[in-house]
C-alpha cells in the first residue's frame, strides 16, 4: 500500500470513529488498526527522509532537496 493510500485508509478510519453509533468494541478494533496505519506511515516517512540524507565531500551529512 503506497503512503497516500495510508493516508486515506487513516481518513476513512477516523472518519468511523467519530460515529456516534459505534459500539465500544468497533471502536477499539478501529482504533488499532488506525495506530497500526499511523506505525506503518511513520516507517515510511523515515525511509524517505534516509534516502533524502547524503553525504558531502567533507564527510558531512546533508539533506537533498
């Protein structure tokens, strides 16, 4: 799943839990599936910001643009 679908799935997800019909039970599934897409976004925003560190001629860590 590509982050912006993360993205989407977390939209959908608090999108549920605001239902004021959710049973107790639904809410807590949700909840952990939602932290569980929160997890995996994270995971990939690191590995975005790693490929994004290089290094310069001085041995320096610098971000690419």
């Amino acid at each position: 799943m590509k982050l912006e679908e993360k993205f989407k799935a977390l939209d959908e997800t608090l999108l549920a839990l605001e239902d004021e019909n959710i049973t107790l039970e639904d809410a807590f599934k949700l909840y952990k599936s939602g932290m569980d897409l929160v997890k995996a976004c994270n995971a990939d925003i690191d590995k975005v910001e790693k490929k994004l560190m290089v290094l310069n001629e001085d041995g320096e860590i610098t971000e690419e643009e």
